[in-house]
C-alpha cells in the first residue's frame, strides 16, 4: 500500500488535477539525472527527491507500466532523443560507453504547481541496455525490482571458471603483469584497428586473446570497450576488434591500454600459473557417465582426466 501525503492527496481527488511524472537516475560512474515528462522544469525544495527536475522537449517519453501479481518482472519502456546540455549531466558519449546501462531508476507523480506537497513512487528499478538508432533517438526499458527475484544466485558446477571477471577478488590474479600500453598505429574503423605495444607480453602467444581496451588520451579517454577479437604479431602488434564502437573517433596516436581475456578454462588458467584460485570445480566432480559404470573389481571407477589429459594434484 502507498501512503500519500495529505495535499497531494485532496489535490488527486479534485476536480482539477496537475500531476506531472519525473524521474530520476543513478549514473554507474556517479552523479543523478533528475527529468520529467512536464513542459517546464520542476523544483522540490525537500526531501529525499529534492533537486530540479528538467523538461526537456522531445527528451523522452514512457510507455504504460507493466505490472503482473505472478512475480513477472514490471517492465516501462522508454524512448526518446539524447540531448547533450551542461545541466542534464548525460552526453551521447556517456550513453554510448554504456554508463546507464543497470542504473537505478525511480519514477513518482507529483503536483507540478505544488510539487512540495508530496510525491508518489510509481516504480523502482534498473535500466536494461540503452541503444540508438540511426536517427539518433534512444530506447531503453526499464525493469522492476522483480528483476533481482528472477536472477540465479546459487553456484552450478561446472568445467568453466564462475569468476563474474578476470583479475577480480575471486580470481586473484593481478592483471596488471599481462596489461600492455601503447598508442594506435592504424585505424580501419572505430571498433578495428592496430595497436603498437611498447612492453609487449610472450604470454599473449599462447592465450585466447580478448579482453578489453581502455583510452587515455584522445576523444575515448577514460572509456573501455571489450575485446571480440586480439591477433598478436608476436612482435608489437596488435590487431583488435572491438564488439561495439567507440563512442568517440579513434585516431592514430592515441594511449591505449589493452587487458587480455580469460576464457574461464582449466588450460587457460594454467597457463595464467593461477590454478590456486581456479573456480571451475565441475572438472574436478565425476559426471553421470562416471555413475553409470558402477564399480569395478578394484573400486568404483570414477578416475577424474583434466582437459590437458593429465589427473588433478
């Protein structure tokens, strides 16, 4: 059940009623964005809302929410046009790197004559993936809480690594002693293009290359990308393709950072000389087939081969 302030509530049952929706979001790299649906901009004095909400024309629009009682996740979808201004604190750049991407979200009501007389959370929630079209305008749905609810949070065994990424907590391998830097030799687009390493890496001949890049300096300073593909020319080179563009053009010259991948494999690890934190404990359980075969004169016959055909320490 809600609880709705006294005024905004008699103004709700009047006979005349001015409500406008507002919203705001969270930014992954800090910072909130604060709009609404309204033609002027809304300022709320106090209170956890407080702060001026922008109207923006054509800046976005919203779909009826969704709601179920089966525990299916609320969904409101959005669309509109990026507008890039000093006071709406997103650019085309920010949007494009994928920094709204899972933000928190809170959508309310509120009287826009008197917005201090209260609001009303209509829904909370996260950002999906926001994408562009060619005309420019933005799309983007926004999830309910149920979404958490839906997601797996046991652990499955499996033959593959579950570390969420390479070189965190749970891996424990310092990324920074495979990390190359260098600057952009050559440039085919803004998702491919060659990299000069100045301190390249040997082990990079023998992993599946991947991972991510980084910018710092240049129109992508400060923005990752990860990596589809890496093809090391065993001397400095480095030829990348990226799953999606830069945001900014990419130009000969520019600082790079570029991260190897992890593939989660027994093989890989081992070669990454970190099978202490290996998390892929499905290789090291005997499957069904093992079950299957019932024992044997000498025991049961679960004998347990690594991928590389050698039996675990």
């Amino acid at each position: 059940m809600k609880t709705i302030a006294a005024p905004l509530l008699a103004h709700l049952q009047g006979e005349r009623v001015t409500k406008a929706i507002c919203w705001t979001v969270e930014k992954k790299t800090g910072g909130v964005i604060r709009g609404t649906e309204h033609d002027r901009s809304i300022e709320i004095s106090s209170g956890a809302l407080a702060g001026t909400y922008l109207a923006v024309h054509g800046n976005i629009a919203a779909s009826d929410v969704r709601t179920t009682s089966d525990l299916q996740v609320d969904n409101l979808e959005v669309v509109g046009a990026a507008v890039e201004s000093p006071d709406n604190g997103i650019t085309v750049a920010e949007i494009e790197a994928g920094v709204l991407n899972g933000a928190r979200v809170t959508v309310f009501v509120c009287n826009w004559r008197e917005p201090d007389d209260g609001q009303v959370i209509l829904r909370r929630g996260y950002m999906g993936e926001v994408t562009r079209n060619s005309d420019g305008a933005l799309n983007t749905e926004i999830r309910g809480l149920g979404q958490v609810l839906s997601q797996n949070i046991g652990r499955i065994l499996s033959d593959r690594c579950d570390v969420a990424r390479f070189g965190d907590a749970r891996c424990g391998f310092d990324v920074s002693t495979v990390t190359g830097s260098g600057v952009i030799l050559s440039v085919t687009s803004r998702k491919e293009f060659v990299m000069q390493v100045t301190s390249p890496n040997p082990v990079w001949t023998f992993l599946p290359l991947g991972g991510e890049i980084a910018f710092s300096t240049g129109e992508n300073a400060g923005f990752e990308k990860e990596v589809k593909s890496a093809t090391f020319d065993g001397v400095d080179e480095l030829a990348i393709v990226l799953f999606e563009e830069m945001p900014g053009e990419v130009l000969v010259g520019d600082g790079i950072d570029f991260i190897p991948g992890c593939d989660r494999t027994y093989t890989t690890c081992k070669l990454y000389e970190n099978l202490v934190n290996f998390r892929g404990h499905g290789i090291f359980v005997p499957g069904s087939l093992a079950v299957m075969r019932g024992a044997t004169d000498a025991g049961v016959d679960c004998e347990i081969v690594l991928p590389d055909g050698t039996s675990p320490p």
